[in-house]
C-alpha cells in the first residue's frame, strides 16, 4: 500500500467545422490535460476537473472559428506512485551556509517534527539556544496537523496553510552549492506570519530549517554589502525596497524560478551559422489577384510570379496567368522553377584564373574574409569562387570554404517565395487547392486561420508583410520620396512612368465573375464605389486611368 498517489486526468476531444462555399468538412482532434493532483495533499474536485477541461477547449475554439466539438473521445485516468519529498531527523548545516549566521536548524535527533519545530522558531523565537527542539516543544499543539503525515512532504504545505490561515510558508532547497525555489505560497505576503524555510539534504534525507534573514543568505549574489530586499519568487536581491515592490506583482504570476548563469567558457554566445552568410540566389515573388463571387466567395482570377537571382542572365524572369484553374497553373509555374533553379545550382565550374588585381589581394591576404580569424597550417587559406559562374569570390579559411555552400532542404536547394500578407490571406488559397500527396508538407502555424510559413518541398513561403508591417501603397510611396533606382524589376518590365508607381483604381465590389473580367472598356466612375470603405473615387483618377497610356483591352489587363 502507498501513502500517496499522483494522478492526472487526459481527455482526447473531436471538433469539426464546415469550410464555407463547400461541401467540404474539416475534422480535428486535441488532447487536454488536467493538471497532476496529490490524492494526499488535496482530494478529487470533479467540478474543477470538468470546469478545467472546458476553459481548454474554449481556449482551443477561440483560436479558429467555426470549430465545434462533436464527440470526447477517451477521458483517460493516469496513476503513478508518489515519494514525496519529506523532511526528517537532524542534519548538520552546510559549513557554507553557517557562516552567513541566516538560518536555524533546530536538532531534532529523535523524530521527524523538523518542519514543525523550524515554524515555531518563527512563530517564537527564542535568543537563547535556539536550535534545541526542547525550546519549541510546547508549542507544537498551535499548530493543526489533522491529517499530514510526519515527516511533512513538500505536497503537503498547501493543505497546512488551509488548516493555519494565520501562516504562510516557502520553500527553498540547498543542491549543488546552489538555492532554488521549490514552493512559493500563493497567500506570500497576504497573510500575518510569512516563514522561509531552507530545505537540506544529504543522500536520501531531507530537513527543514528556519530561514531568519534571506538578505544574508542569498547576499554573495549582489557586490551590496548592505541589507538587500530579496524577492520570494526568484530570489533576485535588489538595493531599494520599492524596486521590490515594482517587481514582485509581475514575478508572483510565474511558478517560482531559479535563475541559472552558464558557466565560464559556456557564458559566450558566438554566431556560427556560416552558411547562412552566403546569399540565397534566387527569390520568388508572387501575388494572386481575385474577385469576390455574390455568395461572398474569394476565386482567385490571376496571379504573377517573379523570379529574382544574383546572376544576371537568371534575373528578371516573369510569369503571368489570367484564367481558369489559377492555382493548379501556379503550382505548374513553380514546380518548373524548381526544377530549373535546382538545374542552375548544380552546376559546378571551376574557378577561372586569377586576374593580376584578385591575385594581389588573394596572397597579401592575412584573414578569413568570411570569420575574420587568421589562417592557420591547419586550418589554411584557399581561394572561394562561385561554382555557377567560375568567378573569384575571396579568400576564405577552409574551415568557412566548406559551409559556404548554397542551403539544400531534402536533397533540392532551397528556394524561398515571398507574397505580401499571405499570412492572412494568399496562403489560404496554397493550403486549400494543393493536393499532392507525394508532397513534403511543413507548416508554421499561428492558430488554425493563420501561417506563419509554409514549405511545400524546398519552396518556402514567406509572408513579405511579417518584415515590413504596412501596405504595398505605403511601402512603395516612402521609397519614391527619394528616386525610384531602386525598383529594378518594376523598371525593367513596366518602364518609368510616374503612374506605375502609385496605386490603381480598381472597382472591388463591381467585379464578380470572370465574365466581368472580359469587359473591354472601363466601368462608369459609380461602381468604383466601395460600401466596405463608403467612399470612392475622384474625376481626376478615373480620369487618369482613362487617359493612361497604359490604358488596357480589357479588364484582365487591368487587374494584372
């Protein structure tokens, strides 16, 4: 038979909800935990376990919408022996700790009472021979024990403070040479009597000891030869009491904590990602353009791509797409720019010679261009050259040469594509209509509606908006206030016309179909209009997109 048991309860619960304009229903399932209980420091509350069960899965539907449970599956009950942690008889004070003269450790050779006695130390100290128990032992009935075992376990504090309103009590552990935190009362500083005790050990036994001032004890963490105010919580001293007091509120809402500092030789952070210094070659760009059915349903009408890369002969590479199935003939677009990315980087050319300027610089250099570390017999210098083009690079140590490499994700290279807010809008259409099942998947997940990142094989897609949180409008807007040198690509494609770096007119809430797409002439100024933002648009921008010289044949030119 034991004394004790740790238990906890696991519920598995389904929800599913329906995907709006679809037949479609999504089905999920989580598993909640109650947290462990001690059937001999508090007994079973089947009103807080189900109230405890429901705010999780609250929490759970509260980051998506639309979920709803539709069967618990299993409600699992998980039993384990517990051993408690328990003072016992007498154990002498770690020479260390005497000298701070911060602690009574009451000698009690003939019974386990070492917690007890260590509280009525603090309820009634005594200056004379206070580490004698004989000293204490009439006031042991002052205090209600009904039902705690002797020697206390640590799991049996919370239920002496309910049988002693009037007393509050934590808990530190002296390991290692170090003190932790094990138990901080949730009634610290509420209640008349606070008492701070220090737990000892030695091999398998423990025992309690009063702790009369913690400013002594925990004092060689601070150069403060002065008395310091010391939080319960964490055990960081401070020189003001009211910078305590600013501290302690934020610090009572963690489990008490112990702050752990590395160890000399471990204490220096020092970046070693080499291979993340050398530039990605190429980038995708893309942007999905959709009107908005009656139902309410967004159907994607087009999208463009952009390829960008370092190598000027694999720069400026554009794709664009108006028409039915646009997300079947993206994932075409980008399956072929995967392959021929990957065919691009697996080349391998050997460096050209050296140019009497590169080889001046390449022998008088003393340094890795890369680490900045000197080189070294073994760790020597050699020359760093692209393998796409044979061109020079620097030199580098040959440590640097090897990491320096283009980044590879399951055997392919890694390519990343950026969309404008898809977290919240463009990867909605990617997760729904890809459905190879071939396919490596990984996603990073804000809740259920939002993503952070989604890789399809080496493709990952990133939301441009989570580096620079404005609109396009706004972006673009800023950066022509100085010159427009910087928009290449834009350039490049769509000449340097004023109008093209500003943003369009485009009637929203009239195009809903794509047979409105085919119009061939641009709609009256009126269903420019936008009820969403109640406003619409001047004579002089319907003007300007009537007289544009980019005036298109169709509203498809329009959109893309």
């Amino acid at each position: 038979m034991f004394s004790a048991v740790k238990y906890y309860f696991k519920c598995e619960v389904e929800f599913e909800r329906e995907v709006p304009e679809s037949d479609e229903v999504q089905r999920t399932a989580a598993q909640f935990y109650v947290p462990p209980v001690i059937s001999s420091a508090e007994s079973l509350d089947l009103r807080n376990l189900v109230a405890s069960v429901q705010n999780s899965v609250e929490a759970f539907t509260s980051r998506g919408s639309g979920w709803n449970v539709t069967q618990i599956r299993s409600l699992s009950l998980c039993i384990g022996v517990f051993r408690p942690t328990a003072g016992s008889s007498f154990i002498p004070t770690p020479a260390e700790i005497a000298k701070k003269k911060a602690i009574i450790n009451v000698r009690n050779h003939n019974n386990n009472q070492c917690f007890q006695y260590s509280i009525l130390a603090s309820l009634h100290p005594s200056t004379n021979n206070s580490n004698r128990s004989a000293v204490y032992t009439k006031f042991l009935p002052e205090l209600d024990m009904t039902g705690i075992d002797t020697p206390v376990a640590l799991s049996s504090i919370p239920k002496f403070e309910t049988q002693n309103p009037t007393i509050s009590i934590n808990v530190l552990v002296y390991e290692k040479k170090d003190l932790i935190p094990v138990y901080t009362s949730k009634f610290c500083n509420q209640r008349p009597r606070h008492v701070n005790l220090l737990l000892l050990s030695k091999g398998d036994k423990f025992h309690y000891t009063l702790i009369t001032s913690l400013s002594r004890l925990v004092g060689d963490r601070t150069k403060c030869h002065r008395k310091n105010h010391v939080c319960p919580y964490c055990l960081h001293p401070f020189r003001y009491e009211h910078c305590l007091q600013n501290h302690v509120p934020e610090c009572s809402q963690h489990p008490a904590q112990h702050i752990e500092y590395p160890k000399k030789g471990h204490n220096i952070l020092k970046f070693d990602k080499l291979q993340h210094m050398f530039p990605v070659p190429f980038v995708l760009y893309a942007d999905f353009e959709s009107f908005i059915t009656p139902s309410g349903k967004h159907e994607p009408s087009g999208v463009c791509c952009l390829r960008v890369s370092k190598f000027p002969q694999h720069d400026h590479n554009i794709y664009m797409y108006s028409g039915d199935n646009v997300l079947q003939h993206f994932f075409t677009h980008i399956n072929n720019e995967q392959t021929e990315i990957n065919n691009i980087l697996s080349t391998n050319l050997p460096m050209d010679p050296l140019t009497d300027e590169e080889a001046r610089i390449h022998n008088a250099a003393t340094v890795c261009f890369t680490c900045e570390q000197p080189f070294t017999s073994d760790n020597y210098k050699v020359h760093h050259h692209c393998h796409i083009t044979g061109k020079y690079i620097a030199s580098v140590c040959n440590n640097c040469n090897l990491q320096l490499k283009h980044r590879k994700h399951n055997d392919k290279y890694f390519i990343p594509l950026f969309m404008h807010n898809a977290r919240s809008y463009d990867s909605h259409f990617i997760i729904k209509n890809f459905h190879d099942p071939n396919a490596n998947i990984q996603v990073i997940p804000t809740n259920t509606e939002k993503f952070l990142a989604v890789q399809i094989d080496n493709i990952r897609f990133l939301d441009s908006f989570q580096f620079l949180s404005s609109s396009l409008d706004n972006l673009v807007s800023t950066m022509v206030r100085d010159d427009t040198d910087k928009f290449v690509h834009t350039k490049h494609h769509f000449g340097n016309d004023p109008n093209i770096f500003k943003k369009g007119i485009y009637p929203y809430e009239y195009v809903t179909g794509s047979e409105v797409l085919n119009e061939t002439c641009l709609p009256p100024r009126e269903k420019f209009y936008s009820e969403l933002n109640e406003e619409g648009i001047s004579e002089e921008q319907y003007d300007c997109a009537l007289s544009s010289r980019f005036r298109a044949s169709s509203m498809v030119e329009i959109v893309h």
